[in-house]
C-alpha cells in the first residue's frame, strides 16, 4: 500500500473554526473522499444539522461518512464534523423558533378559484426541533453560531 503525504488542512475552511486536516484517501479515487469533497461535507454538515442530508448533498452515502469518520488518523475531521453539527441544529432550532414566533403564511386555492390565506406557527417544525437533544446546542454557540 502506498503512503502519501499528509495533506494540508481544507482551504474552503482555512482560518473558521471548522478548519481540519482531510482523511488521507486509501485509494486515489475521483469519486472518494478527496480533501474538498471532505470540506464540503463539512460545510453542507454546518447548513443542514444532518450527516444524511450533508452526505446526499456531495454525492456520498450517510455509512461511507461515518466509515471515513472512523478511520485511523480521522481525529481532526471527526472534531470539525462534531463542531459542523452541532452549529447546523442550532441555525435549525433558530429557523423553527423564528417559525414559531413570527409564523407562517399558508396560501391555498381552493375548487372554484377561491383562495384561503391562512397563518400561523408550523407546530411540525416546532415540536421536531424541541424534541432534539439540547448538548449540541449549547456547543454550537462555541463556534460562534449564527
């Protein structure tokens, strides 16, 4: 097995408080863990509070991201994932507290052209958001959460 150097920290994130060093790749692989697919994972982490939905978003699977969080020498990328989601469930639970206290606007056209303009807060959004564990949250604000 060949060794590589190791890579330089992710420049996409150089100088935030997610900046890691990326996971060596085990195989040269255009469709692998490359350092920016890795850097992008972790900003789509930060945006989205979900490793699912982050995984998805770089053309990856949710069990080939724990499966590289896991590898030997995966410390730092494994801090910057830990920072990344723990500030993407706070910018959720601030999105579904805003929906909450400001509401939303639901517009429907009903049989003959008519239309109903309701309001009110999304009561689904709330009760998912408060139904998740309060840790992240408070390690978010670390980070300088928005």
């Amino acid at each position: 097995m060949e060794t590589h150097a190791p890579q330089p920290p992710a420049r996409l994130l150089a100088e935030t408080c997610l900046a890691f060093t990326p996971v060596e790749q085990q195989r040269c692989r255009a469709d692998g863990w490359t350092s920016e697919t890795q850097a992008n994972f972790i900003r789509a982490l930060e945006a989205m509070g979900s490793v699912g939905q982050a995984a998805r978003a770089v053309g990856m699977g949710r069990r080939s991201a724990y499966r590289l969080r896991e590898r030997p020498g995966a410390d730092s990328f494994a801090s910057a994932w830990d920072r990344a989601i723990a500030t993407g469930r706070m910018r959720q639970f601030d999105y579904a507290m805003d929906r909450a206290i400001n509401g939303i606007t639901t517009v429907r056209i009903l049989r003959g052209g008519a239309i109903d303009v309701t309001g009110g807060p999304d009561m689904d959004i709330v009760n998912a958001v408060l139904r998740e564990d309060a840790a992240p949250l408070k390690a978010a604000r670390g980070c300088g959460a928005a």
